[in-house]
C-alpha cells in the first residue's frame, strides 16, 4: 500500500526508464548495427500508431510522482507513448519497435518493457484514484512492418507492487547514492584551496570560473602556462557543487597527458578531504581486454551476461572508490567479469565529474546521449586546451567516402549478399560516374580555379534560407561541381542521390553485421569482413552528417587513377559546437594559447554579446626567459638555402653548455633535413662537451614516447636535443618542469600545409568578412608555435632559452601574436647566438 510521506528525506530522481532498466536488465551486450535509417524508421514506427490514436487520447504524456522507501525519497518521472480512452477505462500504451522476432505472446514479452509501461499506469492511476488501468505492449516489426499487442488489466495493489519491487532492487544502489551526496556536499562545501595559496593570476582565473559556473555563462579564458590551469578551474567548479550551485561537471581534454593532469588534481582535492565520483573515459579499443574488438558473448567473456553482473560491480567499485582511473576501472571489471568500457559508461552516469574527450559532449557518434536535461541543466562543461576543439570540431563534423572500398566489397559479396552486393555495386557506379565527368573537365590550373572562385560568388551563393520550400529544392537540386584542376572539385550542394545510396548500403551492411556477430559463418574472407565493417561506420556518418549539411559545408572530391575520395566538409563548426553544448549550465573553454581571443569565441561557437572572457599574464618575469629571433626565411622556396644556417644555429645553441633542448620543426621532412647537417657538424666540429641526439617518428608507441620523454632529466653533464614536430605529441600537454628542459628552438611559424580544405576555408572565411588567411592559416599556425614554445617555462623557479627561426615573427600579424613575455627579444644573425 502507499506510504505516509515524510518531509526532509534523501531524494533521488530519477526517470522511469532509469529505474526499471537498473531493476531488470539481464543478458549479454549485444553489438548494435542499426544505422541511421532504422532509428529514423523506429521513430516513424511509433508516429504511425499515435497517428491512429482517437482524438480524446494523448501521445508523450508527462508523468511524475515520489514515493518514500527505507528513508528514501524517489522522484521517479517519465512519458508514455500513449494514453488511451476506451470503453473499460484508461489505458498506458508503450511502442516498441523490432528488427528481429516479435514476441509470440505476453508472456514471452521482456519483463522490463512490462514494468516501463506498469510504472507509468501507477502514476497515473495514483493521480486519477482509479483502482484498476489497463496496460498494452505494442509491438511492431521494423522489417515487416507486422504489430503484436498485449494487454493487461491490473488493479492498483498489482500495479503498486510492481513499482515497488523496482524500487526495492533499485534502493541499494539508491541508499549508496543518498550517502554519497551527503558525504560529497559536506566534504566540497568545507573544502579548501590545496595550496599554500595562490600564484599570481591565478585567483583572477580560479574567480572568473566560478562566476561562471555559478552564472551558467560561458567563459573563454586565456591562461598561461605554469599558473596551474586544472585546478584553478576544478577547485572553484567543486566548491560551487558544495554550495549546490552545480551537481556535476565534464573535464574535456584531447590528450591523454592532461587527463591525468586532471586525475592529480581530483587526488590533491582528495588528501584534503573532498569525497567525489570522478571516473576516467577511455577508448574502447584502449581498454578491452580482448585482442580484437568484437562485443559479443560469442567472442568476449566480458560481454556475455554483462547486465546480470553490472550492478553488483558498480555498487562494489562505487561503494570503495571515488578516483574512478583505466586502472581502477580494469581493477574491477576484472574481478565482476564485465566490458570495462561499458562499465566506465555505466559508472560515468553515476558519477559527479567525468574526465574524458571532447567527443563525449561534442561528437554525434560517440556523447553521452542518455544524460537527460535536468542533469544538463546542473553540469558544466571544462574544456582543456581547448584551441584543439577548433580542428577536432571540423572532424567530428565532417565524413568521407572512397570509391576503392566500395569495389572491393561489391566483389566481395557478388553471390554471397545479393541485396548488399546490389548496395556496394550502387554507390560504385555513382562515383565512377562522378570521377568520368570531372575526368572530362580536364586539369586546369589550380591557381587561376581558386582565382575564379575568389571572383565569383560560390560562397556568396550558400546563404542560409528561411523558407522550408527553398531549402528543399535546393537540397534536391542537381548538384553542380568547381573543378579546381589537378583531380580535385568542389560544390556547395550535397549529393542526395548518392546520400539515398548509401544510406541504403548501411542498412544492407547492418543487416550482413548482425548475422555474422550473431554466430553465423561468415562467407567471405577476414579482410572483406573487416573492410565491411569500416564502410558500414563511414557511411553512417556520411549520412549523419548529411543531415547537418547546410551554408557552412562544401563536398570536395579528389580523384587519381581509379580512386575517388568524396568529403562533407564542415568549414565552419561553430554553430554544431553550439547546439552540441546547449543545455549545460555552463562552458569554461581555457588554454594558455587561446589567441587572438576573438578568432576562438567566434569558432568554439560564443557569442560576443552573451559570453565573457578573461586573459591572465604571466607570472613569470621577462628575466626567466631569454628569447632570441634569428630571421631566416623558412618558406618553401627558401627551404633547401635554409638547411646548413639553421643546422649551425642549433649548433651554437646547445653545444655550449650542458641541458635538454627541444627543437620543432613544422614537418618530418623538414626535420629530417636539418638533422643530417646538424649530425655532420658534430661531427666536424666535436663540441666541448658531448652532444646526445634523439628524434620523433612519425608512428610511436606508448612505450617509444615514454622513453622520449624519460631522456629529459635533471643532472646532465653533456647536452641532450631532441628534434620533434609542431603540433604533436612532443609539443603540448607535456610538462618538463625545471631543468628537465633548458631551452627551445621553433623553425618556421606553424603554418598548415597549402592545401584543398584549408582554401576552402579561406574562401569561406573572406566571403563572411574576416581575414581568410589569418582564419585559415595564421591563426593555427601560430598557436602550434606558442604551444611548442610553451613546453619551456613551467614554474616560477624555471629558466631557459628561446629561439625563434624566421623573419616573419619581425612582420605582421605575427609579431602582435607573440605572448607578451616573449616580446623582450634579441634579433641576431647566423652564428651569433652565443
């Protein structure tokens, strides 16, 4: 019966679909291969039966009720599919939509579709004071298109039960919970700063983060290498969940370096008391325990009756743990036998911060979509390093295709798969025709094509339109194509023909997919499985990311010999970012590089007139670093006169005394160019003390970059130099704090590579009204310099050398771009440096 509701209880809330998904879940992980085209489908499923509806009943209607269970209050909510008035009285309808078998009966029907549909009936039965609703399961075959329905008629002590069985399962967990929070509010609210106190600047950051969490605005901030970033943003984030300004936040970051940077921070906070769920995300094919990434019982023990032990698991690593690591997390799902990365997962929803990549809040493949609002609502978003966000976002929001895979698998499968040999052989002829018509074009020069499209109105012509009709006729329009010479094209339109293709080839390759993971032989060779399965995830992307295709796109397409390479690329993914966050309380996007602030809050999706933003100086004092500009021209024409004068720059920068120096170059071919000079001059001329030399690769492992890293110790009697890239992963979020590195040498000023996509986004940019080759090259050239530069002075007790290689860093726009405590130079010539 129901209880007497008593005041000032625990609560927890919770959705309807939350409770009886943790009370019932059973079985095995079962790996998904539904594309974008049968979600889509399972929606329509269920609009062609509310369709049906009489016009006295209601489809999504809200429900919500509490109840009290062993000193806890639940605040359990949801939406049923239906609510029906017929001639026995009121009935809840849940819609199901299924692919394979549907159940022959009631009986047969998933006990946990049974409860989701029972929990709704109570809530309203309990609202109305009815003393009986009827319940029905509609089921629908999304291959068939053949409905099932079941009907239960339960009193209102049948339909309580029910609830209150869930509840009882669900209460161990809920009651660890409730005593979680109590501990989590008391520890963060009585929290402080776990250092002596603050370094200078660093107070300034540490407020304007908390203005903004505690606001719900969204702060840019710009904040200098050494001030202690990670806590100067977690500190004050915990502090507001203390006072109940906030319940959980995301720390977002692109390397691996800086999530551990995080994890120490959450660990200081711990030795001062704070008791918070904070759980690590790692990759998928990182973590499994297999060698081969397949989830499924019949290839991973860890996937087999994964949701018979995940609960136990979760309350037995909750109720130890607060620091959640890969290794802790390894740790337990070990000793539980279930998938660690569903297990970070599952913990991640049950947890007060998550540490993870940008790709599981700005990603459509990967974010946590089972976050519901209200918890939105309460979270802020910590994005480290966030000028990474800018190149990250325009890949998450971009997708290819090549013609090459298609062949292949439309050989593959010929009198194996009728229907997906059919799809293959379908999106294969579209793209060889494609690559005849432009083949026909000629090659013209690829200076004078992007003269014309500066000259015409391409971009000019790709204008958002309000009127839906327009918008239609323009995506089913011909598509028309720029060719730019050299194999390559470019068109504002989106091929739609060729997005119904393959939109239909991953439904046949879904289908292939869940055979073969469902035990059945596979008829065609490893490689063509494996090849199927790439093709199946690059196809659902291209088709999801045609849905978001708008005036910030453009296709390109590259063809040589017989290959064609066709790509939605996203020029500008500021709005995506945008909509991607919306819904949080807050955003704190901070990097010692967010320079120029304007180029960042107009890319990572801000608004000039709704957001803030905050620059902190440095701490440190101009005598810390000695900075030195040798202007030498590092162009591409000039490149092969610029070897030997660098190579002897280098020389004279590291022979002399003993240290670890790092120099980055903007490419390996560059590097390797100016090492062998470099090695001859030792050579040549054996310095005073000994020169050790070691080199990045273009593929490291784990192990390899360790050992790199590992060479820069303190105590040195001979020089060490390391030769290294900009913008890799030797040139930011790696931490060499004082004599671990003395100086640093940066050739060239960073720029991209001269190529298809980033014209594009020049063009793009100068028919918006900004400077297109600041936006396009400039700026992110720039900021790999101030990163590799970075790597230098980490602390106030640092000291060390700088030099800079190229006369633009006397010219402008570069010179204004250089921080202002690397401004007290010294231009020198060749052979000067000492």
């Amino acid at each position: 019966m129901e209880q007497e509701q008593v005041h000032n209880l625990p609560s927890v809330q919770l959705s309807v679909r939350q409770l009886v998904e943790y009370a019932y879940r059973s079985g095995d992980i079962v790996s998904g291969f539904r594309s974008a085209a049968a979600l889509a489908e399972g929606t329509r499923i269920h609009q062609a039966i509310q369709i049906e509806y009489g016009p006295q009943d209601v489809k999504e209607y809200e429900l919500k009720t509490e109840l009290d269970y062993e000193g806890i209050r639940f605040l359990i909510e949801g939406r049923c599919d239906g609510l029906l008035h017929t001639d026995d009285g009121m009935m809840i309808d849940e819609i199901k939509s299924m692919s394979g078998m549907l159940p022959e009966n009631g009986e047969e029907a998933p006990v946990v579709h049974w409860a989701q549909a029972i929990c709704y009936a109570y809530i309203y039965g309990l609202d109305h004071q009815l003393d009986e609703m009827r319940v029905r399961l509609t089921y629908v075959s999304s291959t068939t298109g053949e409905r099932r329905a079941f009907v239960r008629v339960l009193n209102r002590s049948r339909l309580l039960d029910t609830v209150m069985d869930a509840v009882r399962l669900y209460a161990p967990y809920a009651r660890l919970m409730a005593q979680h929070t109590e501990r989590k509010l008391e520890s963060a609210k009585a929290l402080v700063f776990p250092f002596p106190e603050y370094r200078a600047g660093q107070r300034k950051f540490a407020a304007a983060v908390y203005q903004a969490v505690t606001g719900g605005a969204k702060l840019f901030a710009k904040a200098p290498t050494g001030i202690g970033k990670t806590i100067s943003t977690l500190f004050p984030a915990v502090k507001a969940i203390g006072e109940e300004r906030l319940s959980h936040l995301f720390y977002l970051t692109a390397k691996t370096i800086t999530r551990v940077a995080a994890e120490d921070a959450f660990r200081l906070m711990q030795a001062g008391g704070l008791h918070m769920h904070v759980v690590t995300l790692t990759a998928k094919d990182k973590i499994c325990f297999q060698e081969e990434v397949r989830c499924s019982k019949e290839h991973c023990p860890f996937a087999e009756g994964y949701y018979d032990r995940i609960n136990e698991a979760l309350l037995d690593m909750l109720g130890h743990e607060t620091i959640m690591t890969r290794a802790v997390i390894e740790q337990y799902a070990r000793k539980h036998r279930v998938c660690p990365f569903e297990m970070s997962l599952d913990a991640a929803y049950a947890s007060d911060a998550i540490i993870g990549d940008y790709n599981y809040i700005f990603d459509p493949r990967i974010s946590l979509k089972r976050m519901f609002e209200e918890r939105k609502k309460q979270t802020a978003v910590l994005v480290d390093e966030a000028h990474n966000l800018v190149d990250r976002g325009r890949e998450m929001y971009s997708a290819a295709l090549n013609k090459d895979a298609y062949l292949q698998l439309t050989r593959a499968y010929k009198g194996v798969n009728t229907g997906l040999h059919k799809a293959a052989k379908a999106v294969n002829d579209w793209l060889l025709e494609l690559r005849k018509s432009l083949s026909s074009d000629g090659n013209g020069a690829r200076v004078d094509a992007i003269e014309e499209l500066r000259s015409g109105d391409l971009f000019s012509e790709n204008k958002a339109d309000a009127s839906d009709d327009a918008s239609a006729a323009k995506e089913n329009a011909p598509v028309s194509w720029t060719s730019l010479g050299n194999g390559q094209a470019v068109s504002l339109g989106m091929p739609a023909d060729l997005i119904g293709r393959v939109e239909s080839f991953a439904e046949e390759a879904a289908q292939e997919l869940a055979s073969s993971s469902g035990g059945a032989a596979s008829a065609v060779a490893p490689e063509a499985a494996a090849l199927l399965l790439d093709a199946y995830y690059a196809a659902q992307q291209l088709a999801r990311i045609a849905k978001l295709y708008d005036e910030r796109y453009i296709t390109i397409v590259e063809h040589w010999k017989s290959e064609v390479r066709l790509k939605l690329f996203c020029l500008d993914p500021s709005h995506l970012l945008r909509q991607a966050g919306k819904g949080f309380r807050a955003h704190i996007f901070f990097s010692a590089t967010l320079s120029p602030m304007p180029y960042y809050i107009d890319l990572l999706g801000g608004d000039n007139e709704q957001d803030y933003s905050v620059s902190v100086p440095s701490p440190f004092t101009h005598e810390q670093l000695e900075v030195k500009i040798m202007p030498l021209s590092t162009r591409y024409r000039d490149r092969d006169r610029s070897y030997q004068p660098i190579a002897r720059a280098l020389y004279d920068l590291v022979s002399k005394q003993a240290g670890n120096s790092l120099v980055f170059f903007p490419s390996y071919e560059y590097m390797n160019q100016v090492y062998e000079p470099f090695m001859s001059l030792l050579a040549v001329e054996p310095p005073p003390l000994p020169v050790r030399t070691i080199v990045q690769t273009g593929v490291m492992s784990e192990e390899e970059r360790e050992a790199f890293l590992a060479s820069f110790r303190v105590g040195r009697t001979e020089a060490l130099v390391g030769f290294a890239v900009m913008g890799g992963i030797f040139s930011e979020g790696v931490d060499l704090a004082g004599d671990r590195l003395t100086a640093v040498a940066v050739v060239g000023v960073g720029l991209p590579q001269v190529g298809l996509e980033r014209d594009m986004i020049r063009e793009y940019c100068e028919r918006s009204e900004r400077n297109g080759f600041d936006y396009a090259y400039v700026y992110p050239g720039m900021n790999k310099v101030l990163q590799a530069g970075g790597r230098l002075i980490r602390s106030e007790h640092d000291r060390g050398r700088l030099l800079l290689i190229d006369d633009r860093y006397l010219a402008q726009p570069y010179n204004r771009l250089l921080p202002t405590e690397w401004r007290n130079y010294t231009v020198i010539r060749a052979n000067s440096l000492v």
